[in-house]
C-alpha cells in the first residue's frame, strides 16, 4: 500500500498534536517532515544534522526531547537500538522491519504472513496481564550488501556482543 503524500501526512501530524493538546512548534513541524520525508530510519543525530541546515540554533537535546515527546502522542516510533543509536519512524501503517546487524540499515517489510502474528501476540500478552494495542517483528541478521563484502573484508557489527563475540539479541 503506497503512503500518503508528504502534505497529507503534515495535516494529520498536526491534527494529531492539536488532539492531544501538543503545540504546534516549528521545531516538531521541521523535525517531523524530515522523519516523515524519509523510509531511511534516521537516528536522532541524523534528524539534527538534517533539520539544522534550516534551523541552525536546534539542539541535539531539543531533537530526542521532541522525539519522545512525539512517540508518546503516537506520531512516530522508535525501531530496535542498534549499537549506540536508537532509529525513527514515521510510518505508523502496519509494518515490520529488517535490521542489518552489521551496518545498521533498516527496511520496512509488509507481510501478511507477520502481520497474523497479532492474535497469538495478543493471547500471549493477555496471559502475562498486558493489553496489547499491537506488535511489530524486527529481523536481524545481514544485508544482502554486508553479505556481499564480508566476503571480501572481515566486517564489525554494530551489535552488541558479549565477552565470547557472539551477538546478544535484544531483549524485549
């Protein structure tokens, strides 16, 4: 299903924070079009250095304040940290992601297949006393492209590992 343009996705940002009594700043505008321009998944670093070609005086600070504050309204939403680095975004349609654990990259991956995980996610979360509003499923391993050049160079993962160098999987 192909998103809705960028403006469209703006007027709903901004239906959203006026629903949920947020002001409307140009900082949460700036920030939120950068995220919501993007299928890159951006880590708060990037969002800065993106939104402060136009906003020169934005701080890093104001950038993960405004982040938090968004995911807390729902307008966007934290992808797995990898490494130091926690990743954005904006699409709020029901999708999962593919998580490169030695570069970092993210895609988005629609499929039913994933998607019908929701009742037993909700059966499972029931039992343990949690209302589940939803699930998303997060694949790790390697990119066809880091796949390719491990071939050629030995690579380092941006995953944690433990004393032995084996990956530690993120706990949920």
């Amino acid at each position: 299903m192909a998103r809705p343009p960028l403006r469209e996705r703006m007027d709903v940002f901004v239906a959203r924070c006026r629903s949920t009594g947020l002001a409307v700043t140009p900082q949460r505008l700036a920030i939120f079009q950068e995220l919501a321009a993007t299928d890159r998944h951006p880590s708060a670093e990037e969002l800065h250095a993106a939104v402060r070609r136009e906003m020169p005086t934005l701080s890093l600070a104001t950038v993960y304040k405004t982040l938090d504050t968004l995911a807390g309204i729902g307008a966007v939403r934290p992808v797995s940290r990898l490494g130091a680095r926690g990743r954005w975004d904006a699409n709020l349609d029901a999708h999962h992601h593919l998580i490169c654990t030695v570069c970092g990259a993210v895609s988005d991956v629609t499929e039913p297949t994933l998607d019908a995980a929701a009742r037993p996610a909700r059966r499972v979360a029931a039992r343990h006393g949690f209302a589940a509003d939803g699930h998303a499923v997060e694949i790790f391993g390697r990119c066809a492209a880091c796949r390719g050049a491990r071939r050629a160079r030995p690579s380092t993962s941006v995953h944690p590992q433990d004393q032995e160098g084996r990956a530690r999987w993120p706990r949920r």
